[in-house]
C-alpha cells in the first residue's frame, strides 16, 4: 500500500472544503490517523468503519439527468464490504444506479447490503467465489487449486447460489478477476447464463475505464482518467473498498457527466467482452 494514500486523498478533499481552515499540523495528523487504519486490511470492522466514516465523501451536486450525449454505467468489484454501505450512501446522493460485482465468499452476514443494494436501483454481478483467477486456479491466498472446468462451474455456481440466497435475482453478468478468461472458462460461464463484462478493454474503441483504484491511483488520477475517456457507453470499473479514492472522485465526475450531458444506466453495452477473449484464444 501506498503510505501517501490517505494524506493524498484527504488534501484533495479538503481543498474542495469551503468551511474548513485546518492548520497544516491538524491535517497531517488527521491524515496520518486515516493513513494508518487504511493501510492495514485485516483490521477488525470497527476500526476499518472508522476511517471510513472520517473520510466522508460530499454529495453537493447530483446528476442532473441531462442525457442528451448519452449514457455510463458504473462498476464496482470486490465487495460486498464494509465500504459497500458508504458507497451505497454515495451512489444514492448523486443519483447513480450502478452495476456491482461481488464475491460469493464475503456475501454471507451481508444480506441487508446485497437486499439495500437492489432496493436501491443497482444490478449485482458474480466476481467469482474467492477472487479466484479462473484461467489458473490461482487464489489471493497463493494457494492453487487443481484447474478444470468443473472447478470453474463451483466458483461461479456457488457465488450465484450465495446471491440468490440472500434475495438477489440470478446472476446474468460475470466478471473475471483480475481480467483472466479464456474460451474455456467464457464457455462455462455462458452455461450458466453468465455473460462476460471485462474490467478494461484491449483498446480504446472498447470503451472500458479502468481507474486503476485499486491499484494506487490518487483520487485525482481517478477524475482524470475517467473524464478524460468517458463518452456514451462507457462502463467505468471502480471498487468498493478499502480505499475511498473513487467516493471521493465521484463529485468531479458527475459534475463532468452533468456538463457533457451524461447519465448513469446498469444497461450494459451488447459487447463488454473488451475483446478479452481474442487474445487469450
Ligand atoms: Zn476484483
């Protein structure tokens, strides 16, 4: 994790606060706190509902729904999470209705998320059981299991199963972590009525806004990236914790989608495929 992360993220947040005159010192420290419980992942929830609760994003202008230029669909990975709540609160306030893709394994004791989430207007995807990469077998715990196809089926299975538990509709989306699908693993999931929605595409026509939230990026990269790239049809891949890069670019972006005459829709284009599966044959 990047250490400057969270002092980052709060100096760009409180420059756009009109109220707030911090001395220097009060924010480092305010900072280093935020820091120092966003770096480490494992922590218990109340610590991890701290930070998150400090770093509140600000809903002061939502969509305008002016979509004369057309329409975007948001996405977020890897929950549900602590953060999911905070997200949800966001998306609400600025009027977004977004596409989630979730992870079977962290759905159970999240029911009142998964049910909130569709309450709310949003469409929840399959992201796999584990964050298992499909095309290997290879599980964020370093472990591998043995490969094969009926692995493949458990993964998106069991993950479809734990949604549909918790009251959501079955899954009719996948997306592959880290990006790994094949013809093979595609071929599995298509049985299971899953249909491809790749988190970046191989080109630019693709359309896919990888925000690279996940990976470092400061919430103004965030607004860049995606203002710079976002036009009719894009589908913006973002992430629902720890960080809260993303919340906190949300204001620059919408003001950008309310100017550019851009909704937000969970209507995904006929092709999300990023061409994924060109290259992996
Ligand atoms: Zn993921």
């Amino acid at each position: 994790m990047n250490t400057r992360r969270g002092l980052r993220s709060k100096t760009w947040t409180r420059g756009r606060a009109t109220a707030v005159a911090a001395s220097t010192a009060a924010a480092v420290a305010l900072a280093g706190a935020i820091q120092t419980v966003v770096q480490d992942h494992s922590a218990p929830t109340s610590t991890v509902t701290t930070a998150t609760t400090q770093s509140a994003p600000i809903v002061e202008r939502p969509l305008n729904n002016n979509c004369s230029s057309g329409y975007v669909t948001f996405t977020f990975d890897d929950g549900p999470r602590e953060n999911t709540e905070r997200v949800l609160d966001a998306l609400d306030g600025f009027g977004i209705d977004a596409v989630f893709f979730w992870n079977g394994q962290r759905v159970k004791g999240r029911e009142r998320t998964v049910t909130r989430a569709l309450a709310d207007g949003h469409v929840i995807g399959n992201h796999t059981w584990d964050h298992a990469n499909l095309t290997t077998g290879e599980l964020p715990n370093g472990s591998t299991e043995s490969w094969g196809k009926q692995w493949v089926h458990s993964e998106l299975e069991r993950t479809n199963e734990a949604l549909i538990a918790a009251g959501a509709p079955r899954p009719t989306l996948y997306r592959p972590p880290y990006g790994a699908t094949n013809r093979q693993v595609d071929g599995v999931a298509q049985e299971l009525g899953l249909r491809l929605v790749m988190s970046w595409g191989n080109h630019a026509d693709d359309n896919i806004v990888n925000t690279k939230d996940n990976e470092g990026a400061t919430t103004q990269e965030i607004v860049d990236v995606t203002i710079l790239s976002m036009r009719d049809g894009s589908i913006i891949t973002m992430h629902d914790g720890p960080g809260v890069e993303s919340l906190d670019a949300l204001q620059a972006i919408v003001d950008a989608m309310n100017e550019k005459g851009l909704c937000a829709t969970t209507k995904l284009p006929e092709d999300a495929t990023g061409r994924g599966l060109e290259l992996s044959g």
